[in-house]
C-alpha cells in the first residue's frame, strides 16, 4: 500500500498526458484506515486482548491482521462504486 515508486511513475504519467493538470497528494496513516472498518461480532471474538489483567474485545480491524488487508481492499473497492 506504501509503494512510492509506483505514485511516482503514475503521477509523471498523468503530468506528461495533461502538462497544465496541478497535481495534489497526500499521505495518511493507513493504520487508522484499516481500523475504521467495521468486524463481524464473530470476528471481533479472535481479538480479544489483555490489559491490565482485564479482558477487552478491540472491535477494530487490526492492522497487520490475517484478513485485515483483504477487509480493507473490499471496503475500498464499494467506496469507488458509483451509486446513481
């Protein structure tokens, strides 16, 4: 997902299509995306943590997770879907 060479090649790309085109990136932390989507209750089972001797359910998807990039790629995929 970080993968910096290839928004380079892209964005050169787009620059040499449409030389007048003002490109604008950004970077974000994609951890905080991958725990914005939301997990089944049955899923949420397999995190349960420790803290402080007590049991918590992190009801977040984790990053680094077995699932946790296929959940967000299928997430990203309905965000670009046009819905008219």
């Amino acid at each position: 997902m970080d993968n910096l060479a290839h928004l380079g090649e892209m964005l050169l790309r787009r620059k040499r299509c449409d030389p007048d085109v003002k490109l604008v990136t950004w970077k974000s932390d994609i951890t905080e995306a991958y725990r914005a989507c939301p997990m089944h209750k049955l899923w949420q089972i397999k995190q349960v943590i420790r803290i402080r001797g007590r049991l918590r359910v992190d009801r977040a998807n984790l990053f680094g997770g077995l699932g946790s990039g296929a959940i967000f790629i299928s997430l990203n995929a309905f965000s670009g879907l046009d819905s008219g």
